[in-house]
C-alpha cells in the first residue's frame, strides 16, 4: 500500500517534472529564434513579463519597462509576452508609424482584452477591419469634421459649460471644484448628443446611470457568470441598446418627413441605407464611441489643468490669449465661434502638449494575420505588436527635457512628424481629434476667462487608464470684471 508520504513525494516529483517540461519547451522557444526576430525575452512561463509591466504601468513612469529593454537590448524594438500573447514592442517612432499604415498595416488587425472585445461586441468599429471598417469609419469621421457639428458643440457648451461652472464656484464659500467630474457630466452630455441627438431629461440621465454600470467592466476579468462584473456591464449595454434602437426605430419611421442635414452622427448612419448597417450595429457603434466622450476628453481637459496649475509662466500667456480674444468679440458684441478656439495658437500648443505628456491612450495593440515585417523587425503569424506611444513621446532623442510641460517646444515643432502620434494614425486615425481640441479649448477659455484657482495636490493614475487620482480638486475664485 503506497503511504501519504510515498504520495505526496510523487505529486511533487510530477509537479517538479511539469514544471520541467514547461521550462524547457519555453527556453527551447525562445532559443529558436526566426531570423529577423528583434531582441528580447518571453520572460516567465505562462505569465510572461505582463507583471512587471503591469507593476511599472502602475508607476509614475509606466514607460520604465520599455526603458530597462531598451538599455537591455540596445533596440527600441524587442520581443515580450504580454498578456498571453507573443508580442513585439515597438517604442520606435519610424517602426510604430508602419505598423499604424502602410502595407504592413493591414494584416495587423485590433487586437484588446477579452472583457473589452466581449462588452464592445463583433461589430465595433474599434475591432471589424475590411470594407465595412472603411465605411463605418469614413461616414462618423465625415460628420465629426462637419461645421455644422462643431457649431453645434460650440453652442452647446456656451449653453452649459459656464453655468455648470458657475454652480461649482458657489457651492460653498471656498468652493472646491474637482476638474475631472465636472468635465465629464459636461462632455458626456454634449457629445451624446452629437451621436445620438438626445436631448437633456430623464433618458438622458438612464443613458448616464447605465453608462456608468458599463464602463465599470471594461477592465474586468473575461467571466460573463450573473453577478460578475463583466455580465453586469453587459446587461447595462443591452439596456441602452433597447433605447437607443428605439430612438433609430422613430427616426427611421419619421424619415423622408424633412430633408433635414443630419444632426447627430446616428442620422448620417441611418440613412447610409446599407443593409449592413443594421440597427444592432448602430446602436452598439454609438455606445462604444460615448468611451472616448465619457473618459478620454474629461481626462485631457483634467490634465491640461494639472500641468497648467504647475507652470504659472503658461497659465499666464493662456490667459492673455483667452482674455484678448474674448474682448475682442465682446467689443465687437460678436459670440465666439469654434474656428475661433481653434485659432488660438498658444491654447492649441497647451493642449498638443498636454496630449504628448499625457499620453492618455499609452498604446495601441494589433494581432499579426499573417507574418508582416516592420522595417526589418519580423511580427509572425498570431503574435500582436504593441505600438507603445508613451515611450516616443518621452524619447529624449525626439523631445528636449521630455518630462517638462513646455507649450512653446510647438512653436518650432512639427505635429505632422511620426513621432507624435496621440490620435493613432493610418486607416484607424481617431476621428474624434478635432472635437477633443475643441471641446478642450472651449473649456479652458471659459476657465482661464473667468476664474483664478488655486490646484490642491494630485496624481496621476496611469493604469488601467490615466486619470487624476482625485479628480484634480481646485478652489475657484470668480474674476470681478474680467480682472
Ligand atoms: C483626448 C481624446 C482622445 C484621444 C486621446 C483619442 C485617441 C484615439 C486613438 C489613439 C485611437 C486609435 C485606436 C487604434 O488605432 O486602434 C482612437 C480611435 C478612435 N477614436 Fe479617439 N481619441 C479621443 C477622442 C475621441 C472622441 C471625442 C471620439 C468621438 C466621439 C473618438 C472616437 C474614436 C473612434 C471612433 C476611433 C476608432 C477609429 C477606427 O478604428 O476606425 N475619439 N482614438
């Protein structure tokens, strides 16, 4: 009769044995390397090296792991295996603008985790690729450049922004106002309406209420049991989906009655008329872009306050240029118009710099459908390229001092070039670019114009997304006069 103890020692010589083989078939793995292969390592078996890029992306400087390969392997282009896939890292300006376009591009498809590909859902214009990509996406990215869109937008944060501004400054006699939840109840609004045309009112606030259930799982873990956080997220997601698909099935049944230009971006997809473009994908297509309305544009605006409140020489000169124009239109009795925000040369390199220090979207992930080669470096079959912006932002070899807030570096400097990529580039550039800017230039006008404030301390949180670690807390004081 075997005894415990003759067990156990087997139980553990198998364990040791498995552990063995895993070693060994990983080493062997990474011993036969394919020829074009950059540098690098798959780091532990099964886990890879996600954990110290996790632990770094938890860090003030996320862009550490890529620092310590760099020194490692003397390239900016290395082999990794990160969050169960074979990776390349690329932190490469010339390397990461051919896996964004180019020929290269297009057998690298999106590539995110399993809880976001389950919550944004197959036809995403985030995830599909091919013609139907290319239609999706040339039809929203046309709207959000239209005039009438962003006259709309301005409008719209005329109407709200100073009286949402004005509620926060006399909510107590030193009011404390946190930058980041105002910004978001204030964009999220605005920009909802550009996508789906919906006014303020009780649908408004269900369409808030259940976004905020939705959003939560993004970064879950991939189990859709009741009760997860995942399958909570997505039962939000069908509720809105029933809303929003009622709002398509109205527009639908009052179309033809004006032969009105498009109001939202939801008209402009509906009478598309392709059969393709189904109500479900619609309406799915109009949750997934309020991520970028509910999170990236507040988290820009929230920064550009932080790294304002921490160099007064380019909180001044904002001011000065926000101040002049406002009085020049007042003189005038004219109102602001959005080609005016935009038109403010010092406000625009505030925020392109606020977006290269920020990197409020760190990197972009792609799976390789077949092998592709980036300027020598081979992606094989199945393995994603990581683009990681962060690092070329931060390169010292392309940005001066690139850890100081410096607007004035884009007096000279070209935004044009590969290395600074903020928005993506190529087929899948960011079509909302133009709104960010806008909708951040509108707010910091209508900040720096009427009120002082003091910042209260803060952090920023890098990981699983950027953000202020308390909203960006400041104490306003209203201008008397414009002072
Ligand atoms: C500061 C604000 C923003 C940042 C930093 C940002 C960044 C990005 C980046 C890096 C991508 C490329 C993703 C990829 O290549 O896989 C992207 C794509 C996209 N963004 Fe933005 N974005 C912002 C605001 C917006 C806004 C306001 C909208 C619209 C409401 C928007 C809608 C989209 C859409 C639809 C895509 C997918 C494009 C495609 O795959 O065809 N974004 N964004």
């Amino acid at each position: 009769m075997p005894t415990a103890t003759s067990w156990l020692t087997a139980a553990a010589a198998t364990a040791i044995a498995a552990v063995a083989i895993v070693l060994i078939v990983w080493r062997t793995r990474r011993r036969r390397r394919r020829p074009g292969l950059p540098p690098g390592s798959f780091g532990w078996p099964l886990v890879g090296e996600t954990l110290d890029f996790v632990s770094c992306a938890y860090s003030p400087h996320p862009e550490s792991f890529v620092d310590k390969r760099r020194s490692l392997y003397g390239s900016s282009v290395f082999v990794s295996h990160l969050f169960g896939s074979a990776t390349v890292v690329t932190a490469d300006a010339e390397v990461s603008r051919a896996a964004l376009q180019g020929e290269a591009a297009r057998a690298l498809v999106p590539w995110y985790p399993r809880s976001l590909t389950e919550l944004m859902g197959n036809s995403s214009i985030l995830l599909i690729n091919g013609p139907l990509h290319r239609r999706l996406h040339g039809l929203v990215a046309a709207f959000f450049k239209s005039d009438h869109l962003k006259s709309q937008l301005t409008a719209d944060m005329h109407r709200r922004l100073p009286a949402a501004l004005a509620a926060a400054a006399q909510s107590s006699e030193s009011p404390l106002l946190r930058v980041q939840h105002l910004a978001k109840s204030v964009v999220f609004e605005i920009l909802v309406r550009g996508l789906i045309g919906l006014e303020s009112g009780s649908e408004m606030q269900q369409l808030k209420q259940e976004f905020q259930e939705f959003i939560v799982g993004l970064m879950s873990l991939p189990i859709k049991l009741p009760g997860t956080r995942l399958y909570r997220s997505l039962q939000a997601k069908k509720r809105m989906a029933r809303l929003i698909q009622r709002i398509i099935r109205e527009k639908r049944a009052g179309r033809g009655a004006a032969n009105l230009p498009p109001r939202a971006a939801i008209d402009v997809l509906i009478s598309d008329g392709s059969d393709e473009l189904t109500d479900e994908l619609i309406s799915d297509n109009m949750i997934d872009l309020m991520i970028p309305a509910e999170d990236s544009v507040p988290v820009l605006i929230t920064l550009a306050v932080k790294f304002l409140s921490e160099c007064p020489l380019a909180l001044h000169q904002l001011e000065e240029e926000n101040m002049q124009l406002k009085r020049q239109k007042t003189d005038k009795g004219e109102t602001l118009q959005w080609t005016d925000y935009m038109s403010l040369s010092f406000t625009q390199h505030v925020i392109t710099e606020t977006l290269r220090l920020g990197n409020i979207i760190g990197g972009i992930m792609r799976k390789a459908v077949r092998d592709v080669e980036l300027k020598g470096h081979l992606i094989p079959k199945g393995w994603c390229v990581f683009v990681y912006f962060r690092s070329v932002h931060l390169d010292d070899s392309l940005y001066d001092e690139p850890y100081k807030f410096n607007p004035w570096r884009w007096k000279e400097k070209d935004m044009s070039s590969g290395s600074f990529t903020p928005f993506g580039g190529g087929q899948r550039l960011c079509p909302g670019l133009d709104l960010a800017r806008l909708e951040a230039s509108i707010f910091l006008h209508h900040l720096v114009t009427s009120f002082r404030w003091v910042a209260e301390e803060d952090h920023i949180v890098n990981f699983p997304t950027v953000r202020l670690k308390r909203g960006m807390p400041i104490r306003v004081t209203k201008k008397i006069n414009d002072d």
